[in-house]
C-alpha cells in the first residue's frame, strides 16, 4: 500500500492548492465585483451580483480540482462550466435573500448584535450550499447524476462545518485585508482535500495507472460499472495512450468484486497479459489496454 499512500500524498498536495486558489479566486471576485458596482448600481443589484460572482469563483475551479490533477483538461472546462452556473446560482440567492432579509429587519432600528449572530447561520450555510454545488457540477458534468448527489452531499456537509472557523476568521478579516482572501483560501483547500483525497483514501477497490503519462494516478471504482477508454466521457478516460478505442472495456460489480468485460470494438483486453473476453478481477491483477498499464486494487 506504498503506492497508494504516495499518491494519497501528492494528490493531498495538489488538491491544497488548487483549492486554496479556488478560494482566493472567489475571494477576489467578490471583492472586485463589489468594487465596480457599488458605486453604479442599487445596493440589492450590487449584493446579488457579488454573491454570484464569488459563487463562480469558488465553485468553478474547487469542482475541477481532480480533472485538473489528472489533466483532463476538456472535461476540467465542462466541469467547471456545470458547477459554475451552479454556483452563480446559490450566490445570486443566497446573497440576495441576505439583502433582503436585512432590508426587513433593519425597518425596526438597529440590529447590529442580530447580524453578527446571523452570520454564524448564514456564512456556514451559504458555503455548505457552495460545497454542494462543486460536488453536484463534478458529477453532471459528465452525466453521472449518482457521482453528483454523493458529492454534493458530502460538499453540502463538508462546505458547511468547514464554514465556521471561516466565520471565525472573517470576524478578524475586514474585506480590505489580506485576511480575507487567506481565509477563503483556507477553506477552498480544506475542502478540495476532503472531497477528492478523502474520497480515496477511504475506497475500497480502485485502479492504478503505472506506465505512461498518467503513471501513479488511480481511480476509485463505485457503482455497477465502470467505462475505461480514450474519450473523456469514460469514468476512466485513458486520453495519452495509443491503442486504446473510444470505449475500450467496462468494469462490472459482481456480487464481493468487479469483473472486467472486453466491449468487443476491435481493441483487445489483457488480464496478466492473457487475452481475455471477460474475467473476474483479483487484487494484484494486471490489465494491459493498448500501451497503457493499470493495476486493479482491492483494500483487505
């Protein structure tokens, strides 16, 4: 399990800080959307739109952070397209029901103590629904509604308690500070690492790639089946091999293991460099698909 706890290591480092960025990003959005419209536009305008602005930022690139790990880079492009909507979407209301909340509210005097309250409330929810939406884009991104709702889920968990020490440091942080882009740069990381690192780090069957330009990278397997093959659509895109066809095979659960089933499109499919048509995978087996070289894993 060296191997796996390598990767675990660099994938670790990489998910950081591209989730960091993704977090100073959003940040920084926010704060120059806010500076080119409060002076032009109503203050509920100015609200919704650096709500959305800090949305794409954040949601865009934290939900492309694994696509961008594995240089899928077209797949990185719809992905953060999907969940980037998503999260113009959340900020616009989230940041709107906000205004408008505070407009109501305000009628009756001052509320000053009321709003520092609600901002225990509303920053952990708004980054939980955030979270949410990078985990729903990185699944309907690649119609795989089921990838989706499990990581959205686990963003809307993740997002939201990671949401309170950022309140914490947003309390510190006026938004003209350094402290500000650093905080949200702290939970565009944690978050990056909770949500594709830890979803490795507890697999129970995965694939390693071990030759090529994608040596050392692996993939989780979940779910009934598992496409591998040259187009990015596939769960396992192989994109920088050659010999390998658009839908080259499937990984199929059976029962306690997954079996692997050539898709008979003309390229062949090696199992401990045997030819195979289809066969039940072990831990330890070798799968040879055109010039790449991957590993089946089964945690004991």
């Amino acid at each position: 399990m060296n191997w796996m706890n390598d990767s675990l290591k660099r994938l670790g480092l990489n998910s950081l800080m591209l989730g960091a960025l993704s977090g100073v990003w959003g940040a920084s959005l926010y704060r120059g959307m806010d500076w080119l419209t409060a002076s032009y536009l109503s203050s509920a305008a100015s609200t919704v739109l650096t709500g959305m602005a800090m949305g794409l930022g954040l949601c865009a690139l934290l939900a492309s952070v694994e696509d961008l790990y594995n240089r899928f880079w077209r797949r990185a492009g719809k992905t953060a397209l999907t969940a980037g909507l998503l999260g113009l979407v959340v900020g616009g209301a989230g940041f709107g029901l906000a205004w408008l909340l505070l407009t109501v509210f305000s009628a009756g005097g001052d509320i000053s103590s009321g709003i520092g309250a609600a901002h225990w409330v509303f920053i952990p929810l708004l980054m939980g629904l955030f979270g949410g939406a990078a985990g729903m884009g990185s699944g309907l991104s690649v119609w795989r509604p089921r990838r989706g709702a499990r990581r959205g889920l686990t963003g809307l968990g993740a997002g939201a308690l990671l949401g309170l020490p950022l309140t914490a440091l947003l309390a510190l942080a006026p938004e003209q500070g350094w402290l500000f882009e650093a905080a949200f740069a702290s939970w565009g990381a944690l978050m990056a690492l909770t949500m594709f690192w830890g979803e490795r780090k507890t697999v129970r069957h995965w694939l390693r790639i071990l030759t090529g330009p994608g040596a050392d990278s692996f993939f989780p397997l979940r779910g009934s089946s598992v496409t591998l093959g040259k187009l990015e659509s596939n769960d396992i895109p192989l994109l920088y091999y050659q010999e390998i066809f658009p839908f080259h095979c499937q990984l199929r659960w059976e029962a306690d293991h997954y079996k692997i089933v050539d898709r008979e499109q003309g390229g062949m499919v090696l199992v401990n460099y045997r030819q195979i048509h289809e066969q039940d995978l072990k831990h330890g087996d070798l799968v040879k698909l055109g010039t790449a070289l991957l590993q089946y894993g089964e945690a004991s």
